[in-house]
C-alpha cells in the first residue's frame, strides 16, 4: 500500500491555487468586434509572448493528411528545431494545466464525463484524505458549465454528482442556475444544438456564467498573475467564440489558454468529428484569429491522437460494472443501466425477428410477452418500438460490430448516453490542475492547419496545438496509465463512500433481462450460421457470467457460475482494493494483465497480487482474468 498511498498522494494531493438559447450573432461582425480585441495587445502580458516568439527559431514542416504521418513528422524534426518546437509545447503544456489558476470546464453529464470530473474534484478537494467532509476552507476552486440539453438533465445530474463527491450542501444563485458547493460552482450553460434565436436567453447565459467565474476568482483569490482562467471547452465552439467576444474586458484578460475536446477528427485528413459537426470552417478559422488577437494557445484534444482507442470504459477502469457503483449514486448510474438493457433486449430480440421473419409489431409482441412489464416498465424504450424491428435493422444485429457490443453489455451494461462512439471525456485527463506529469508523457505539438484543404503540419510559431503521445509511449502504456489514474481516484473516492451497495431492484431487473435475451437468443440459434452461433455465444455468457451478473448475483442458480462464485470465496470476505505494485504515470505499466494483448480489447479485471486473486463479493468470473473480450477481429 505505500506504493499506491505515494501514488494517490502525488497525483491527488490539494493545491494552491446552464439555459436554452440562439445562434451566437456573428461574432467577428466587424467594427464593434475589433475596437474590443485591439485592446488586447497593449497588455503587459502580449508584449511579453510577442518578445519571447521573436526569441525562437520559427520553422514549418511538410503538409500531412492523417494522423500518423503528422505524428512522424513531429517525432523526426531536424535538430535545429527542436529546442524551439521543445520550448512551445512545455509552455502550453504549463498553461493547460496549471494548478495554481482557475479552471473552466464545459460538460455533459454522460459517465465518462462524470468521471473525469471526479478525477479534477478528487484532486481539488482532498477526497479520501481530508478530515471533514464537506466545503473546506482549503479546497481548491472550479467552474463547471453544465452544457444545456433539451431535457434540462445535466445541470441537474452534474449540480447532484458535485454535491455527492463533495458532501457540500448547494448553494443557489440566479433563479437557481448556478450552484455553488464550497469553491466548486455549477453553471446552467448554453444548448449547443441551438444556433439561431434566442438573443435574450444567450445574453443571460453569457452574464451568469460572467457572474460566476468573478465570484470564483475572488473566491480563490486569483489575483495578479494568477488571475487567470484555463477554459477546457466541448467540441461545438459558436458558444465560446460569442463568450469571448462579448464578455468583459476584465474576463477576457483573463484567458490564459483554451482546450477544445473531441471537435476534429485527424485519423484521415482533418475534418469535423460526429460530435463537431455543428461547426463550421468559419467558426474554426474565427476561433484562430480570436486566440491569435489575445494570445493564447487553442489546444485540440482528442482521443484517437491520445491512442485512447478502446470504445468501452469497462477496458480503463477497474470492474466498471461494479465500482460505478462507488463513484456514481444509483440515482446517476440507474440510467446508464437502462439504457445498456434496452439495447440488449433489443438486439436479442432483433436477432430473433430474423431467424423467424417477423418483424415490426410482430417482433414487438414477442417482447411484451417474455419481457415482465412490472420491472421493465420504466426503462423499456427501444425494445418495444416496432421501428426498431425494421428488416435490416434486424439482419444487422448478426454483423461482427453488433454482437460485439452485445457482449460488452451484457459484462459490463452502463452505457453512454452519446451514440458517438469512445470515451471522449477521457482525452481531458491529460489536462487541468490534476495533471501534474502531463510533461513526461504528452507533447503539445504546434500544427498549422489548412481546414479548407484538409491538411496539417507541424509550425512554430502557432496558435493552434494538438496534445499527442511522446514517441516513447505506445497503446499499452497509455492504456495502463489511464488505468492507473482512474484506480486512484476510486481509490479516494471509495475511502469516502465505501463499496457499493447494490438493491433488489437492480438485482431483479437483470434477472428478468437474462431471462428474456437467454429465451430469444436460444430460439435463434438454429437457424444461425455455425460461426454466429459461435460468437452469440459470448453474449449468453456474459449475460450469465459476467461482471454484472456476479455482482448483482443474478447468475446463482448456474451451476457453473455457482461453483465459480463458490471456489472465490475467500476473496469474497473483507473485499478490499489491494494494489502493492505501482500505478505511477509511466511506472509499472506491465503491473495490470487482462486488458491488452495483440490489439483485441479487454475489459479490465482483477490485478493479481502473486497467488491472490483480489476480487470484489460474487463478482470475479469463473472463466479467469479477462474473459472475453473481443474487438472486431473476432471471438477468439
């Protein structure tokens, strides 16, 4: 435990330191935008950057069109370069994670999201270590934008989530659309998906969120040098750039540095990711020419560039299916366990209306009849639609990439409420005040980017940057590192909440989804091909005997998943997180099996402590350490 209490304490220890509206007026409309952003330059702070820059030797590399080949380029620039190219990326890296200023973080309220929160307010309020729960004098300061949404569920989910981890009763302001808990303020934010209208609503967005970030400040007093604010924004930006060009000059001295999550897609070319659609080229180059003006860098962050390549949080955090339990209350967890069994329900059904060509009500009739209302009534959606049933819909439930995401369910069913795919949210836990060895792994390379020509290269100086891997890390380490991260920070907040506590309800839902999806996938089977049966299969048995399964017990009348549960059982008493080995930043990264091996996907399962086995109650598979974990290149 020295190990791990060193680990926590390093990464964890405390530092110093939203309503429905229009499209943003356009927010460069000329002669009022520039009298604002020429009062930029005569800052003390331009003319320092503008020294510095004319300082280092300026260099452009070759155009690239994907990823990889922009990767290769960074990692091979000529020698005369590279203390310049070194000296640009540690400054950004400095800003976009500084602990001793105030960060601003735009947020949904998806899981992934809510973790990497937990990861910043773990940090920020001494989780696990403090004395006293609650606001505390010394926590550190934070700004949440909870992103509106058209049901109004993640200011709500995001206000509730804060005052869990924090134990701080809210505090409300502003007709209730900021809640402050202690130092950390939750802020009613702007709909993205609203890009016209609603003048009034967005002026009132952009003034609480004014409000709140000023109080925060004199909260923490951030003051000189200090008063400065890092916004990590999503990936649709029409909102940012109208916050910046109509806020107060005082806030918009302020900006130190901006990360912008998930909007661009670099893996072929350079383009708008599913989630960044909505912005358009002039809104990326406006965003360029706002950054330049007040300059700041603008870094992108994105999954795919971070070899974050796992679609599934069950592969970076330990027993997900069960410990989500731990860092979310059930009131926040039980959604994501709706939707996982809605979407199970219904690929086994679909898989049923193909093999017996009934489709539409039909199929629809099937459900209602082996699926028990009483405990289904709630969350039974898709699985009762009979546009869900369509043909084609149902002959693709057999494709490779639908029986996969079938399996991966039933072992772990919390799923993202984004159809996107990916954990997203996972690319900002290489930023922000809980980041303290980002330098050692990440480079925040400076890019130059033709956006009308889809390409990029590497440029020094530049206001943009893309945060990629160091050319010594590859896709285990980053992947044993995130896991590393996340066991910490359940770590903290498990000493606060302890292990979870799972109801009847939960136990008797999945009770009756396994009894459903077993009668429809059984009555499949004979009219499968031999190699589908083979892979529907894994899904049967994850139902049965996965992660889920074991933790909520529904399993105990299997024989084999009884004698499973039956030979762990001394791991069952006083389950205990026992992690003797190292989960540094870099260190003991071979320390976790299961997980990766020749590019299939797993899902991360117990660490081995020798001989010993170290498994929640009921919960490790009888099948060993990872199980199946397929990922595209079959169920093998």
């Amino acid at each position: 435990m020295n190990y791990i209490n060193r680990f926590i304490n390093r990464h964890l220890s405390p530092r110093p330191r939203t309503q429905r509206p229009s499209q943003p007026p356009k927010p460069l409309a000329s002669s009022h935008h520039q009298q604002r952003i020429r009062l930029r330059p005569h800052s003390h702070h331009k003319h320092k950057r503008r020294k510095r820059r004319r300082e280092m030797t300026a260099f452009k590399g070759p155009w690239s069109s994907d990823l990889d080949s922009f990767k290769k380029l960074v990692h091979s620039i000529p020698e005369q370069y590279k203390p310049s190219f070194a000296t640009s990326s540690k400054a950004t890296l400095d800003k976009i994670c500084d602990p001793g200023v105030l960060h601003v973080w735009e947020s949904n309220s998806d899981v992934d999201s809510l973790l990497q929160l937990a990861s910043i307010i773990a940090k920020l309020c001494n989780l696990g270590v403090r004395k006293n729960a609650g606001a505390n004098p010394k926590d550190g300061c934070m700004v949440i934008i909870a992103e509106e949404n058209s049901s109004g569920s993640n200011f709500s989910r995001i206000c509730e989530y804060v005052g869990y981890l924090t134990g701080a009763k809210s505090r409300n302001h502003l007709e209730d659309t900021v809640a402050a808990y202690g130092k950390i303020v939750v802020v009613r934010g702007w709909d993205n998906s609203v890009l016209s209208g609603q003048r009034e609503a967005l002026e009132k967005t952009v003034r609480r969120i004014n409000i709140a970030i000023e109080r925060v400040l004199k909260m923490g007093k951030f003051e000189g040098k200090k008063r400065k604010i890092v916004w990590h924004h999503n990936a649709v930006i029409p909102f940012l750039l109208h916050w910046i060009n109509t806020t107060t000059p005082a806030l918009r001295l302020t900006i130190s540095a901006i990360t912008i999550t998930g909007s661009l897609d670099f893996s072929t070319g350079i383009g708008p990711s599913i989630a960044g659609r909505a912005n358009k080229v002039p809104d990326l180059e406006r965003l360029e020419q706002y950054a330049k003006k007040l300059g700041v860098p603008v870094v992108f962050l994105d999954s795919s560039s971070q070899l974050i390549n796992f679609d599934y949080l069950g592969t970076y955090m330990y027993y997900y299916a069960y410990y989500i339990n731990t860092f979310l209350p059930s009131s926040l967890s039980r959604p994501h366990l709706e939707k996982a069994q809605d979407e199970l329900v219904t690929f086994a059904f679909r898989l049923r209306a193909a093999s017996e060509a009934k489709y539409g009500i039909e199929a629809v009739k099937m459900v209602q009849k082996y699926l028990d209302p009483r405990t289904a009534k709630q969350w039974a959606h898709n699985c009762i639609n009979k546009d869900s049933y369509e043909k084609s819909k149902c002959r693709a439930a057999g494709k490779d990439e639908s029986i996969h995401h079938a399996v991966q369910l039933a072992d772990c069913p919390f799923a993202r409420f984004s159809p996107t795919p990916g954990v997203p949210a996972f690319a900002r836990l290489a930023v922000g005040p809980a980041s303290t060895s980002t330098k050692d792994h990440y480079t925040a390379a400076p890019v130059s980017i033709a956006f009308r020509k889809s390409q990029f290269r590497p440029a020094s100086p530049s206001t943009f940057y893309i945060l990629i891997p160091q050319a010594s890390q590859d896709l285990e380490k980053v992947t044993n590192r995130i896991q590393g991260l996340m066991m910490a920070v359940l770590e903290r907040v498990r000493r606060e909440k302890g292990n979870p506590v799972l109801g009847d309800a939960e136990k008797s839902m999945w009770r009756d989804v396994v009894k459903a999806c077993s009668w429809a996938l059984d009555g499949s089977e004979e009219k499968m091909p031999k190699e589908m049966v083979r892979k529907v299969r894994f899904v049967k048995q994850k139902l049965k005997s996965g992660t889920w399964g074991y933790a909520v017990n529904a399993p105990a009348t299997n024989a084999d998943a009884a004698g499973g549960a039956a030979s762990n059982g001394a791991v069952q008493q006083g389950v205990e997180m026992n992690r003797p080995y190292a989960f540094d930043q870099g260190k003991g990264q071979s320390a976790t099996p299961g997980y990766y091996q020749g590019g299939v996907q797993h899902v991360l399962q117990a660490p081995l402590d020798g001989a010993v086995q170290v498994a929640p109650a009921q919960v490790y598979p009888s099948v060993g350490l990872g199980g199946l974990r397929g990922s595209g290149r079959g169920f093998t």
